[in-house]
C-alpha cells in the first residue's frame, strides 16, 4: 500500500508536499479508503501495520512470543518468517525500516536512510540456523564499534535492536531516536473495537488536562451531538498533571481506572445530564476518535492514523464531514482507513488513487489494489463501478 499521490489527478488538497532537503519526492495523500467484502483482509492489514509498533513497545528483557502469524493456508510457509516493510519521512529524512520475524525470533532487521537521496545503510541485523545472527553496521552510525557492540549485546532474539539502541542512547546519540519515537508514537492503528479503549484513553487525557475538555465539546457539536458540558467524578487512582501534547498511545498505559464521566445534553426544554454508559455507540466512537483526531489535525505534523472501520456506528454524513475537515486542513498527516460505507466514492471527496479494495484469492491469500490501477476517469461514478465489479472486491454470495 502506498500513500504516494499518482499525477494528473485532481483535488490539491487532497495532497501535501514532503520536505525532504535535497530529494525531489512527489506528493503524499492526506487520506485512504479501504473497502473489501467480509473476511477479504482488510482487518489484518490494520493488525500489520501495528507489528512493529508493538514490538518496538514490549518491556526490555521480553521472552513472550512475537504478535506475528504464518499464512496458515500453505504448510511451507509455517516456518516462514513474516516480512514487514515502512517507508516514511521524520525531521526532513527519508527512512526505510524492515523486520522478519516468527512468533520466537527476530530474523532479520534493516534500517536505511536517505540524506540528501542517497542511500544509507544505518544498520542490518540477520539470523540464520546455520551461522547464528550477524550485524552489519553502516559508516553513518553514529555511537561508534564500542557503542554498537553494547546496544547488540542488550539486544535479545525477540528484541528490536532500533528498540535497544534508541532506549540505551545517551543524550549525545539521537539518530536512531528519531525513527524508534515515529515507529512507536506517531503511526497509530486502531484495530476493529478498538474505540472503547481509545474512548477511555480521550476520557482519562481530559481528566489530566481539563482546560482542553471545551475542545471535545465543540467536536462533537460539530458534528450534531448536542453535548454542552463534560465533566468528570473525583477518581484518585488516575495519574494527573499530564499535558495533552504527548503521543496519544501513552494515555493507553496511564488507564487505571475508567473515569466515572457525565455529559450533559442541551435541548428546546432544557438541560439533562447522562452518565457516559447511557450514551450511544457512535458517540462513544466519537469520544474514542477526538484524541487521535487531535494529534491528525491540531497538534503537529508527521502523524499517521490507521482505524478498522472508521464508519461503526456513525451516520455516513458525520464520517464525510469528518474526512472533509481532514482534507482543509494545513497538517501534513494522514488517515487511513477500512470500511464498507460507499457514500464516499459518491461524494466527489476523494480522488481514485485513494480508494482501495482488498479481495481474498483462490488461496485465501488477500490481494490489495488500488481503484486507480483500473482504467477510468477522476470523474467516473465510482461507487456505481465499483458496485457493477469493475474493481473487483465484491462478496460472491450464493443463491438459493
């Protein structure tokens, strides 16, 4: 999957340009949508993209097994290491980091730079039966032969080195920072239910910086959730004094306790107060969504947000408003996102190289394209298309 925009397409502003110094890349997507019938892969993708995140995260010294599975389909690929690639921008830097990895070993570990275009190799990792693990240290690593060899010793099989040798850095040493914090803190993935967790973590950032609680009401307002007041029961057991401006997966980890949260609702015959449990599904989604909405659109650039099925349990109007907002807005961030909602290849909102559709192969093996890889216009009707199988990634469902 690629959030490189294709040229001559339309819609600027569904694109931003990377600053990157000395490389002439092109434009970048501010969003993608992922559709695919039932069991065609598009939840998996999300599971993916939250591997390295996951392990970059695990306690120091972990020996539980690796968050990864084989294809299950093929019995020659039980042993088969799984290959996970990003290619991303941080600080003005073009960075491409691979893993492979089994369920109880790190196989392989390749991080690569690009400054000024030119490529460079920060460090490999690679571990084979037959001569055990090696390490390749490029000329750029900074930290020098004593250094490396200190961050490889600490460096256990289901370990991450980037994890070890950016958490063992000195003060002086922040070149693997830099990759290790955007892997870890801005690539957020939000897997299917995935809201009611994200729902506590915006409750418990409000409860640590309540000055900011009016922006969650407007959200909501915004999008016709007629919420006037949030405020929160006295709860000891959840930490205080945080600021709002930090990585939205550390508030997963100050959770102690769900914050006994009240919300007061303003109609024609006055005010009523609700406890949050008396809510509906979308507006506890949308309670959920606001903090990671936050980082995407009103803190800083650099962001990614992925979420398994955007649309549970919101009206197709507030998700169209919702992605309309992202597109006008000046943040070089970007969403992606599964869902079975087709009123937005309706909307003219987005362009064809943001559509994506996944469908499941005669192996069970999921294929994803893009709808831009299928001859068309930027003007087609593409949910109209999309629905007569011009783009594949339909059920096929028999008839009785």
């Amino acid at each position: 999957m690629s959030m490189v925009a294709s040229p001559r397409l339309g819609k600027k502003q569904n694109t931003f340009d990377p600053e990157v110094p000395g490389e002439d890349l092109p434009k970048l997507l501010k969003v993608a949508a992922i559709y695919g019938p039932n069991a065609s892969g598009k939840s998996n993708l999300v599971k993916a993209l939250n591997v390295i995140p996951k392990l970059l995260d695990r306690v120091p010294g972990a020996e539980s097994s690796i968050p990864v599975m084989p294809f299950r389909f093929d019995p020659d690929l039980a042993q088969e290491p799984s290959n996970f690639e990003v290619n991303f921008i941080e600080s003005n830097l073009r960075f491409h980091y691979s893993v492979a990895a089994t369920s109880e070993r790190i196989f392989e570990e390749t991080l690569v730079c690009y400054p000024k275009g030119k490529e460079h190799l920060l460090f490999s990792r690679v571990f084979t039966q037959r001569t055990g693990e090696s390490y390749t240290f490029g000329e750029l690593l900074e930290g020098g032969p004593i250094v490396h060899e200190a961050w490889k010793n600490l460096t256990a099989p289901q370990s991450l080195f980037l994890a070890q040798a950016a958490l063992n850095s000195s003060q002086e040493l922040q070149q693997l920072k830099t990759p290790y914090k955007w892997l870890l803190k801005s690539n957020i993935c939000i897997a299917q239910n995935g809201m009611t967790t994200w729902s506590l973590a915006s409750r418990s950032a409000l409860m640590t910086a309540p000055d900011v609680i009016e922006l969650l009401e407007k959200f909501l307002q915004r999008l016709d959730i007629p919420i006037t007041n949030i405020r929160f029961e006295e709860n000891p057991e959840l930490d205080s004094d945080k600021e709002l401006n930090i990585a939205p997966r550390d508030y997963l980890k100050w959770i102690k306790k769900d914050p006994n949260t009240k919300l007061t609702h303003s109609t024609a015959l006055g005010n009523a107060e609700f406890d949050y449990s008396e809510e509906s599904g979308g507006t506890q989604n949308l309670i959920g969504f606001w903090l990671p909405w936050m980082h995407l659109n009103m803190i800083s650039d650099g962001k990614v947000v992925v979420i398994d099925e955007l649309d549970s349990s919101l009206h197709p109007k507030i998700v169209e408003s919702l992605i309309k907002e992202h597109l006008a807005g000046d943040k070089k961030t970007q969403l992606i996102f599964t869902t079975h909602d087709t009123h937005l290849m309706n909307t003219k909102l987005l362009r064809r190289d943001q559509f994506w559709v996944t469908e499941r192969d005669a192996n069970g093996a999921t294929q994803m394209f893009s709808v831009h890889d299928f001859q068309g216009r930027d003007s087609e009707d593409i949910e109209k298309r999309y629905y007569e199988g011009r783009y594949r990634g339909l059920p096929i469902l028999s008839r009785s």
